[in-house]
C-alpha cells in the first residue's frame, strides 16, 4: 500500500504504483476484492509520516472484507518465521492462506522468491505481473 507515495523517479517503482493504482480501481468498481486485516492496521500505524498514513489509509479503504487472526495462522505464521520470512510479511500470508484469498501482492522480490519455495495455498506475486496475468 506504501508504493504509490513511494519516491516516483525509478521506473520499477513507478510502475509497481501505477498497478498497485489499477488493481485498487477494479477494487473500488467492485469487479476484485481487496481483504484488510488487524495484522495490516497495526503495521500500517508504525508509518511515522502522518500525511502518507492518512493517504495511504485512503487506499485501503476500498477494502471489503477483514480478515481474522486465529491460532491456526499463528502457527502456520511462525513455519514461515523459521524459514525466513519477517513477522509481519508471514502473518500477511498465513492469513491469505487461511481465508483462501487468490493472491498475496508484495513488491518484495526476496518475499516473492522466498514463498515460491513453500507449498502454499495462496499465491505469493508482485503486482505489475499479476495485474498483467489477470488482464489476459
């Protein structure tokens, strides 16, 4: 949700924005369906620029369900803390997992390779070629 207030002068970022941009606008016309979570409230509360905080929360407001923490995602979160992947980037996808969402978007290559090296039930991709691969 960052990428769009990101700075805009690399290309990859730019792009990676403008997807982001796009994937929220199939959101917001109903057409997707954009999952939110505590997990993801309380990460994004640790953005110390108020004003990106405010705008960013502007995004995600088009989310339309909520996704719930249980003990099973706990669990499933601290398999993929031992194999690497951070606290809050697991939580994001045991929770995806768990409630059977399509997709997880991160723009995170090392997150990107290091999911493709777990059995998943989610899909772990970065946005640009997800949007790109849903488009067709």
């Amino acid at each position: 949700m960052n990428r769009p207030f990101d700075d805009q002068s690399q290309d990859r970022v730019r792009v990676e924005a403008e997807a982001i941009l796009n994937i929220l606008e199939y959101c917001q016309n109903g057409d997707w369906m954009l999952a939110s979570s505590k997990v993801l409230d309380f990460e994004l509360a640790q953005c110390p620029d108020s004003v990106k905080l405010v705008r960013i929360r502007a995004l995600y407001a088009v989310a339309q369900s909520r996704l719930v923490t249980t003990e099973r995602v706990k669990a499933r979160s601290r398999e993929f803390q031992q194999q690497g992947i951070s606290f809050f980037d697991s939580l994001h996808i045991a929770l995806a997992e768990a409630h059977q969402q399509d997709v997880f978007l991160s723009t995170d290559d090392k997150l990107c390779r290091a999911a493709a090296a777990f059995r998943l039930k989610v899909r772990v991709a970065n946005p640009v070629i997800w949007f790109m691969e849903a488009l067709q």
